[in-house]
C-alpha cells in the first residue's frame, strides 16, 4: 500500500473533532496529522503538517473556518478546495 493520506481535523467542539478523528484513524489508508479548536490553530497546524486533506468547521469562535481557509490558501496558493458538505 502506498502512503497514507495525512488529515488534520477542525473543530471548535472537542466530542466532535475527536470523534471525527477517531474515525479517519482506524481507515488503513488515512492518518491525523494534527486537529486544531479554532481557526488560527488550524492555520498553524497546516502550515505546521501539510496535510493532504482539512475537514475544517466553518462556524467557530476567534477565527471562522471560511477565514482559516482563506488565510491557508494566502500562504498556499495552490490548496484545493472541496465542497461544504455540512447542507
């Protein structure tokens, strides 16, 4: 099997991003590279880990997932983006 994909998960509810976590962890082809509570932690994070994947929270307190997103793609211009699958 080739490498894993790297996930760093975001979410301001701790039960909710472990939870998620938890379940990315046990597929045999993903791994968490990081998890982050706000939208400042996650831009650290992904400038920190470079996952190959973000499930980011677009509601939190500080800095919102859509700003995180922004901020990510002003410092990696090439990051994709996925569709909001929350609707």
């Amino acid at each position: 099997m080739g490498t894993a994909i790297r996930v760093l998960c975001v979410d301001d509810h701790r039960l909710m991003r472990e939870g998620i976590a938890r379940i990315v962890g046990v597929q045999p082809d993903m791994t968490v590279v990081a998890q982050a509570s706000d939208g400042e932690e996650a831009v650290a994070q992904f400038l920190r880990y470079r996952p190959d994947v973000t499930l980011m929270d677009l509601e939190m307190p500080t800095m919102g997932g859509v700003q995180a997103i922004h901020a990510i793609r002003h410092h990696q211009p090439d990051a994709r983006r996925a569709h909001d699958v929350s609707r």
